[in-house]
C-alpha cells in the first residue's frame, strides 16, 4: 500500500511502490524524489485500497478527504465518477486546469510526456445544463489546443456516457 501525505495542497509519497505504480500506469508525477498525486488521483487510488492518506499524522478514510475536498470543488464526486470509468477502462487521465477543463485524457497507450492528450473533457451530472455559449467555449478550448472536446454526462445511477465533438471543414 502506497503512504501519501495531505498537506492540504498536494498529496506527496516518497514510497518505492508509489514511483513503480508510475512507471507502470502514470498515476502521478515525478517531481524531484516523490511522486506528487492530483487530488482525484488520490482519491480513486483511496478508493481501489491502493493507497492510504494521512494529514498531520492522521490517516484519512475517503469519506473525511471527500469532505475536506468538497470545500474547494463541488464537484469531486461527479469528477470522481467520471475519472474512475476511465481508469478502469484503460485510459490515462490528468488534470486540464490549465486549458480550463476537468481533464485531459490520453488515448490507451500512450503517456503524458510522451504524446499529447487527444482530448480535453468537462463532465456534467445529466439534470445540469449549459448554454450553447458554454459550449461554444468549450469547443473553442479543444480546437485552440488541438484535441477533441469530451462531453461527460453522469446519470443518476452514476452511469457515465460519453459525446465526442470535432471540428468538420465543410
């Protein structure tokens, strides 16, 4: 089991099973001599008992970091879904903060730093709505970085289904 520290920004290991969990499935990245863990990458690897959380020497259940998270995004939940179907089903995922989305995801195979990011995607609960300005946007973000726009859409059952958009030359 992976140890991770909380520090309330990051969540940082320095465990030789964190960097071989790396190499082997980009969970993470190497800074210097740790592995440093986006907040939903630690908490779907909670949430698989692939790694334990501690803050201030107290190990946190995925219920208490939920909860700590929550204050900072809304969201988690529906994003955790999201990233979890994704994991499982073989892609890489990372954070897209910068590009102004939840994530960019790597077609299977390839890996971040060594191929770019095919798409960028948002995800949404179904009862939510956008304006066609919103989406716009967010099609607009895609093109400009040149991937796909992901559209993720988590029912009430937390079933997610997926709409790729394109840009067409007519």
């Amino acid at each position: 089991m992976i140890e991770a520290y909380f520090t309330g920004e990051k969540f940082i290991s320095t465990s030789e099973e964190a960097f071989s969990l790396y190499e082997k499935s980009r969970f993470g990245e190497k800074k210097d001599k740790k592995i440093e863990y986006s907040a939903i990458e630690a908490l779907f690897l909670l949430s698989i008992k692939k790694l334990s959380v501690f803050s201030e020497k107290k190990q946190l259940t995925e219920e208490s970091l939920i909860k700590k998270l929550r204050k900072k995004d809304k969201r988690i939940e529906t994003k955790l879904i999201v990233y979890s179907d994704l994991r499982k089903r073989g892609y890489i995922v990372k954070t897209a903060l910068k590009y102004g989305a939840d994530f960019r995801v790597y077609d299977k195979g390839l890996f971040p730093g060594e191929e770019h990011a095919k798409w960028i995607l948002f995800a949404t609960k179904e009862y939510e709505s956008i304006s066609w300005h919103e989406f716009a946007a967010k099609n607009r973000i895609a093109h400009s970085t040149k991937k796909n726009l992901l559209i993720a859409i988590v029912d009430e059952e937390g079933d997610v289904s997926y709409y790729e958009i394109q840009w067409i030359k007519p």
